[in-house]
C-alpha cells in the first residue's frame, strides 16, 4: 500500500484493472565483467509466465547479449518445465542453469531490479494494460542508467562482482 496526494478532505481512490495480475516480467540482469556496468534486460507479458514466454525471453537475451549465459534461476514452475529443460538441452553450448535454494529470494539480485519497479509503479493506475506494460517497461530501462543501484542488487545477494 502506498500514499499519493489528494484534494484536501477526499480520499483518493485508484482503481485496479482487476484483481489479478495482469502483466508479468521476465528480467535478466547482468553481471558486470571487468570494467562493464551491468545491465538488465526484461520481456513482459500478460498473465502469468509460461514456458513458452521463458524460452522467448531466453531467446531474446541471447541475441541481445551475444555471448552465452550463465542463468541463475529460482524454482518457478515455467523455469523446471520439461519444454524449457528440453529446449534448454537444445542449446547447451548458450546457455547454463544454476539453481537458487528454495525460497530464497535474498540470493536473488533480480529481486531487487522487480523491488524497485513495483515501489515506482505503486500508485500508479493505468486505464489499460497496454498502459502498465509500456510503464513497466519505463522503470526498467529506467533502471538501466543506474549502474551502482545494479550493482548493490548483486552486493546485497552477497555476490561481489
């Protein structure tokens, strides 16, 4: 829950699209090798993230990236499905899984890229989904220009890179 301003003696009320979630991300951020910053890439979708928006965002980070990957992946049930191992089994030489513990999102350095977004978005309220994706977008690249904040991602998972 968050605070936003109001006229002086009414309550302001933002209205959700609905009581689900309507636009999911799949973000990959980058690790910073030798004197690179490090980035963060993110696909949206709407709903929930199923495996085959896991392998098109695979996909789309191995073009954008262009060397292979070494993927550090929580246990989301779309990340274990037997189409993404597979694919995954397809392209070894892209790409290499290393897997969180279970519930530990404090190990994760992209949790802290998915933190801040939905702290920037918290009041916002978009008439449409199309409106929350291209805002979503925003906070990422967004995100993008701020190098050290990336890097404390890392810090506060306890990688130093």
């Amino acid at each position: 829950m968050g605070t936003t301003w109001a006229p002086v003696g009414q309550v302001r009320v933002l209205k959700r699209l609905s009581k689900r979630r309507e636009v999911s991300s799949i973000v990959l951020l980058t690790a910073p090798q030798g004197r690179e910053r490090p980035r963060v890439f993110a696909r949206h979708f709407v709903g929930a993230v199923h495996d085959k928006d896991v392998i098109a965002a695979l996909r789309y980070f191995r073009r954008r990236i262009g060397r292979p990957l070494v993927i550090i992946w929580d246990r989301l049930q779309a990340h274990r499905s037997k189409a993404v191992t597979a694919w995954l089994q397809r392209h070894a030489k892209d790409f290499r899984v290393e897997w969180l513990p279970p519930y530990a999102p404090d190990l994760n350095p992209e949790e802290g890229c998915n933190g801040m977004v939905k702290e920037a978005m918290l009041n916002a309220a978009p008439p449409a989904i199309s409106d929350l994706m291209r805002l979503a977008r925003r906070e990422f690249r967004a995100l993008q220009h701020r190098p050290d904040v990336l890097r404390s991602f890392f810090e506060h998972a306890g990688l130093h890179v």
